[in-house]
C-alpha cells in the first residue's frame, strides 16, 4: 500500500514547464558541428590540468548539455535547453511527443529514475508531460560530456586521469545494473557528462515508456544515423535477444578506447569507408571482426586486452562489471583511481564560478532594488517617490485645479457588526482590489482607505489641464459597474451599494511624517467632496456644481439636476446626478428607494 500510494505522488517528479527559468545570459540553446571525423575542437577551453600542476581558470562557452543524445564524432549535435528550476541549473531534453499518458508504467517508470542516487548517475529531477512542451529534465553538469572533455586537445590527460573516467562509468553501470534499470541501454561518450569535481556520471538511461512512439528525424542523414550506433553491440544490431548487461559492456569497451587515443570510434576506418559500411560489417560479424583499431604501443598491454574482451563478439565471453572493475585496478597499480577529485576540488574553492556567482548576486540584488521600487510607487507617487529616493526633501505643492472622488459602503456599520473581523477585512481586501484594477486604467491617484471609505484624486501630482473631471467621472461609473457584480464570500446573496460624491477645486499636496510617509491632500476641496458622498444616495454619483461646469465644457456625460441642498458648514449648494455617457456606454441606474444616509456613514475629514 505504502508502495502504491508514493506512485501516485505524480509532484515528486512532475514539473510544470512554466517554473523553469530560463534567465538571457544564463541559459542558451546549444548546437555545435563537427565536421571532421576526429577530435577536433575551438574555442572550447582554456584550461589544462596534468598530474602534478593545473594551471588557468575555465573560461569557454557550454558546449554539450548533461550530454542528453549529444553529438557523436563526426556527426551533427543535438541541442537542448539550459535553464534553473528550484535553484538548481538542469539540462531539458525535449522529446518529440503529441502527448503523453499519465498509467501505471509510466509512474512506475517515474520512480525508478526518481529513486536513483549514486555518485555516478546524473541525478533525475523530473519531467514535463504538457505539450508542446513535453521533456525530462537532468541536473546539468558544467564540463560537458566526455566526448567533449576528450576532445579538447587544450586539457592534457594523463594515465591516471583516463583511469579515474573509466573507472566512474563502470561504478555507475554496475549500480544501473543492480537497480530496477537493469542497464543503462544508450552507452556512449556523449551520453557520460562530467561535473564541475571532475566526476563521470552517467546520463540519457531509462524512460523507456515516456520516450516510447517519440517521433523520429526522418530528416536526418543516413551517416549521422549509422555513427550514433558505433557504440551498439552486434547482437542488439541483428535484433538478437541477449542478457541486459553485455551490450554495455560492449558499449564500455568503444569509449576505453576513445579515452586511450582520445578520438572517436572508428577514426582510421572513416577516412576510406562511410558510416552506414562500418555498422553493416559489424551486424553481420564478419571475420575478422571489425573493431576500432588501437595501436599496440598507445596504452598498457593489460589495458588494450580488457579493450577487446569488452567487445568481444560473443556476448557471454565479454567480462563482468566486477571483473572489469579488478582488471582497472590492476592496471593503475593498485592505486586509488579518484585521486585527481582532491586535487580538483581544492582549485575550484577558490576560482570556479566565481563570475557567475557575483553576477548572480547583482541580479538578485537589482530584482530586490526592482521590487522595493515597485512597493514605493504604489505607495507615492512616481514624481514624489523618486525625489525621496533621491534624498531630497518634498516641499507641498499647490494645485489650482483637482477633482477629488470620495465612496463608501451604504449599511457598512451593520454589515460589520454582522461579520467577523477577518470576514470585514477579507471583504474589504476583496472590494478594494478590484478597484484597484479599475482605477488602473484611468489617470488618477489613489489617495488613501481608511475603513469603508475610498479616496481618489486625478491632476496632481501631474496637471493635466481639465481633463481631471473627465477621467474621475468616467472612473466612478466604472467602479459602480464593478459593484453591481461584486459578490461578498461571507454573504454571497447580499447586494453591496456604494455612495459616491465628487468635487472639483484646489488643493495643497505633501509628504507627512517620516515613519510610513502619506502623500496628504488639505484645502476645503476635500472637506466639500466628502460632503457629497455623504449627502448622495445610495448607488448614486453625487456631483458639485464645480464638477459639473468643468464637466459640461466637454459635453461627454449625462448629468441631471439635483437641486439645492444644505450640508454641515456650508452654504446651500446646488448639485447634480452623474447618470452616465452621450457616446452609448451610460450606466444603469438601478432603482433606489433607500431615503438620505444616517450619519453614522459620513466621511469625517
């Protein structure tokens, strides 16, 4: 049981695609060809370690992506993405797939590779099953593949060092072996990538079942098809049924002898025969077999004899990875094999990354710097938050002509009393949010909430000559339009009414305090728009005369007259209903029977 319910725990290995970053300077597509049959390489690296000394820091481009389906020597190189998914920068291999199907197989496909973990196995982080985007994903190992490593003629290799590669890939197909795996199925150099301690670690296994009815490049040429079956013994070429573990063992032996000449297999054979000849005399098993060839004088006698039982042409005759393992070690003197990891680790304490490490820091801090920014100016406005960044003091300013917009809820006392404290603050959060996105589109400035009530201005603190009327006007029949679709979590049968009053005058506009600022607006301009809205009604734009004769000079909106009215302090004012546009767009008035609203709803400014 304990064992069905972790296949169905699909987020262990599902990625969404999506949550991959893919930042400019850090990721890019990779592709690269080759177009000699040998090791040839440029521009690649700068770095040259022997035995005794490394000397110079790696400076060279990415080249092979953890090696997934890479390029073969001679042949053109598949690329793939580079990106970061959850701090850790992974290799994407694409698959050529419509789709993909979510049974039992694939799952327990996914925890197989999931459950991997070993020294030599290029850790498995997950996969994405989405079109177009369908892919796995590997952490990605920054010196490449092996194929790439060894064709670099700017790094020089020693005995040692050939040994320590071999000896990695080997641990790593013995433990393939004796997991769920079996083999590893896809044995080649590029299909070995090498980390940043210089560790070989084996990649592109598995997935059989995700990868199954991939698409394949009917595109692609015949030859570079024939040299990506160099490593493919002659059984698994003729179709031939044999034990798991012999075809890579024969695979094994093709990239020992790469790692001996450091050139691809077959090298001296392509100059005079193409690809496709190669791979038909090796299925058919002609005699003599034909074997990459190795000088007698290039490596160790004992190393070149383990080379050819490797590929020997009868699978059971080839030897054991423990065998193989005995037969490395006697061939390094009984020394430990790993001795260049210290060596390695060491030199990168001090330079490896370090670039890219304080390019990261920068762009950390910059998305920092970004967000901080971002807050402020939702905070103040622009014009003023960016006078205060600059350390310089905000004086008051005057403004001869502004349109303020006030609102509140109608019955808000006893809605509250009603609800709880987190319902009235989730209602509030609510409401005020999608106001927030209306007020987006209109040029205005969102003083302050305080409570139920909602304070906007437009022309300060940027002028824009009349148009300060038009554009608080048309944002109030917006924001009655969003109320009457607005629905409250708590209470989803109640209709919420707004009472909004607007004024137009001057006003003074500055900074007050210097713990959590206000931009603050003072004159009697807010007094008077606050008494509109608490004289209005409910669902209703109440509207000044002021408002109303700047209004009128655009002659865009419909507006009735209210007649005259008394409020507190003021003397009888004739105002005016805001009813809606000439150009078609007029708000509903809804019908209203609710009477002048008790005080205990009044705006107190």
């Amino acid at each position: 049981m304990k064992y069905e319910s972790s296949l169905k725990d699909i987020n262990m290995w599902l990625i969404d695609y999506s949550e991959i970053d893919f930042p400019l300077n850090k990721s890019r597509s990779i592709f690269r060809s080759h177009l000699t049959s040998n090791y040839s390489s440029k521009n690649i690296s700068n770095k040259s370690i022997t035995t005794g000394k490394t000397q110079a820091i790696e400076n060279r481009p990415t080249s092979v992506q953890s090696g997934m389906n890479s390029s073969l020597f001679g042949g053109s190189q598949k690329f793939c993405k580079v990106g970061y998914y959850k701090g850790n920068r992974v290799a994407i291999k694409q698959v050529r797939k419509s789709s993909i199907t979510i049974d039992r197989e694939l799952l327990v496909e996914m925890k197989q590779m999931i459950d991997l973990q070993h020294t030599n196995i290029n850790r498995f982080v997950g996969a994405c099953t989405v079109a177009p985007d369908i892919c796995y994903v590997m952490i990605y190992c920054n010196k490449g593949s092996l194929a790439d490593v060894l064709e670099n003629t700017d790094i020089s290799i020693d005995e040692n060092f050939k040994l320590s590669f071999a000896s990695d890939i080997i641990q790593g197909l013995e433990f393939l072996s004796q997991s769920p795996m079996k083999k590893h199925g896809n044995l080649k150099s590029s299909n070995c990538v090498v980390d940043s301690h210089w560790v070989c670690k084996l990649t592109d296994f598995g997935l059989t079942q995700f990868r199954k009815n991939e698409e394949i490049d009917t595109e692609e040429d015949e030859n570079i098809t024939c040299r990506q079956l160099f490593w493919t013994a002659p059984e698994l070429l003729r179709l031939k049924p044999v034990l798991e573990v012999h075809g890579d063992v024969y695979a094994f032996g093709i990239i020992l002898q790469e790692i001996v000449l450091r050139t691809g297999p077959f090298t001296s054979m392509l100059e005079v025969v193409e690809p496709k000849d190669i791979i038909e005399s090796v299925r058919l098993g002609t005699v003599p077999n034909v074997r990459p060839v190795i000088p007698v004088d290039a490596c160790k006698r004992q190393m070149l004899h383990l080379i050819k039982s490797c590929w020997d042409e009868e699978p059971t005759k080839r030897p054991t990875y423990s065998k193989i393992k005995s037969e490395l070690k006697k061939i390094s003197g009984g020394k430990s094999i790993n001795i260049v990891d210290n060596m390695i680790s060491m030199m990168e304490k001090y330079a490896n990354n370090l670039e890219e490490l304080v390019h990261d820091r920068t762009l950390e801090l910059e998305e920092e710097k970004h967000k901080t920014d971002q807050l402020l100016y939702q905070m103040l406005p622009r014009s003023v938050a960016d006078q205060l960044k600059k350390g310089l003091q905000v004086e008051a300013e005057y403004f001869e002509e502004v349109t303020i917009y006030f609102s509140d809820i109608v019955g808000f006392t006893k809605l509250a009393s009603e609800s709880t404290p987190l319902q009235v603050v989730a209602m509030l959060n609510d409401l005020y949010t999608a106001f927030d996105d209306v007020i987006d589109n209109y040029n205005v400035y969102k003083v302050e909430t305080i409570g139920d009530a909602y304070m906007v201005v437009s022309g300060l603190p940027e002028r824009i000559n009349n148009h300060h009327a038009g554009e608080i006007a048309g944002m109030a029949l917006a924001l009655l339009n969003k109320v009457k679709h607005f629905s409250i979590r708590h209470r989803p049968g109640h209709r919420m009414q707004l009472r909004v009053g607007i004024h137009s005058g001057s006003v003074v506009a500055g900074i007050v305090g210097l713990k959590m600022p206000r931009y603050c607006l003072f004159g009697d301009t807010v007094n008077t728009a606050s008494r509109m809205e608490s004289s209005g009604l409910a669902m209703m734009i109440h509207v000044s005369s002021a408002t109303h004769d700047v209004l009128s000079k655009f002659d865009t909106f419909n507006m009735e007259k209210r007649g005259e009215i008394t409020v507190k302090g003021k003397n009888p004012l004739t105002t005016f209903w805001l009813k809606g546009r000439k150009d078609g767009s007029e708000f509903e008035l809804p019908e209203i029977t609710l009477a002048a609203p008790s005080l205990d709803n009044c705006a107190t400014v």
